[in-house]
C-alpha cells in the first residue's frame, strides 16, 4: 500500500520559484491501477519521480507499506527500487550492446543474484510473449518488443509497485493496445500499477483516473 500525503514540491527560489506539486494527497491499496493525467507541466512525472524515489519532496510524506521513504539515503531508495517499486518508461533504455534475455537480467545481476537467474528471466519473458526473442539484440526487436523486454526486466525482481510514464507514447494505437492489455493481465496478476498518459483512452483501462493541474489533484475519476 502506498500513502501520499500533502506533498509539494518547489524548484528554485525567488523570482524562478516553481511550484511543481502542492500539497498532494493520494493512497494507491495493493493491486489498484491507476492512470494520472493532466497537461504538460501539470506534475505528473514529478509526482511519479517522488513516488518511485528518484526525486525528494520540498515537503509532506510518502509511505510504502507502512514506512516513510521520503526521507531515506539515497542507497536505501535504490534497494526499494530494486526491490518494491520498478519503473517502465516512455523509451524502453534497454543497452543496445545486450540481448532480450540478459537486458531482463540486469536488475538480478545488481542484486548479486547467481544460480537459477537465466531460467527466471526466460520466464518472464514467456510471461511477456519474448521467450522466443531473448538471443536478440533491441536492434533486431520491434519498438513493442522492446517495450516488453522493459517490462519484463522491471518485473524481474518481483516488485508489487510499477510505475508507468507515458508506457505507449512512442508507439501505434494497435501496438499501444497490446502492451495495455499486458499491463492489465499484470494487475490482474496483482501487481499494483500507476501509469502517466496523456490519452483519456488509455487512462480508462485503469480502474481510477487522477487529474492534475497546475500541481493539485483536480479530479478522480472512477472509470470502472
């Protein structure tokens, strides 16, 4: 279960003063999926980024199954995000240098996993359709493929948070349809999901939709 409460973030001082987030409150129970919307520059990825851990709020808290993360070291946040929360973002970032199977690795291999490791991403590359695929490189993979090697590989280390931002952007409706319905099957899987999209469409595969503006939740929007 994740806990939001009141937070705000402010970048500079004085006249370039920001107020990128105000006093944002929300709670995400295990197993919801929810999409946040709003314009650009409305806050949604900074909210994201200080959800996962990637960024601090100026004030307010965040909770993750019982315990206040927004005041950890940073090397106490990377085991969260090694462990707890994974990140899928709009461009896949897998390291064109490595195949499907060993780009999935990688979160395993930072956590000094040894034995059984390879027969665990091939399956969660069965899981995402790849299995097939994993002796190739991204530059052999379609862009959904590779998208789906970046979920798997945020999968790997069995998180109960993902955190989506803009998932489908860079991809056709047809392609964004399909990771959409992989994301549901992994909600349904019970994996909580918070996914960023501009596209009303997309957002109503979530069960709940969080409107931000200017920084504040204008609206939720329950789309079940």
């Amino acid at each position: 279960m994740l806990e939001v409460n009141n937070v705000s973030k402010i970048y500079g001082e004085g006249s370039a003063r920001v107020i990128a987030l105000s006093e944002v409150s929300l709670r995400v129970n295990d197993g919801d999926f929810i999409a946040i919307m709003g314009p650009s520059g409305s806050g949604k990825t900074t909210l994201l980024n200080i959800i996962g851990g990637l960024d601090y709020p100026s004030s307010g808290e965040v909770i993750l199954d019982g315990k206040r993360i927004d005041n950890l070291a940073e090397n106490a946040l990377v085991d969260i995000r090694r462990g707890k929360v994974a990140y899928v973002f709009q461009q896949s970032h897998l390291l064109v240098s490595l195949t499907a199977l060993e780009n999935v690795l990688l979160p395993l291999i930072f956590c000094g996993a040894n034995g059984g490791s390879s027969q665990k991403g091939l399956d969660i590359l069965r899981k995402v359709g790849l299995e097939k695929r994993a002796g190739h490189k991204p530059s052999e993979l379609s862009g959904g493929e590779q998208q789906r090697v970046a979920i798997a590989r945020a999968l790997v280390n069995e998180p109960s948070l993902i955190l989506a931002d803009e998932p489908t952007g860079n991809m056709d409706r047809k392609t964004g349809a399909e990771i959409l319905l992989l994301f549901n099957q992994l909600n349904k899987e019970g994996h909580g999901i918070i996914m960023i999209t501009h596209d009303r469409e997309i957002a109503k595969q979530a069960k709940e939709i969080i409107v931000l503006q200017d920084g504040r939740i204008a609206g939720k929007i329950n789309s079940e």
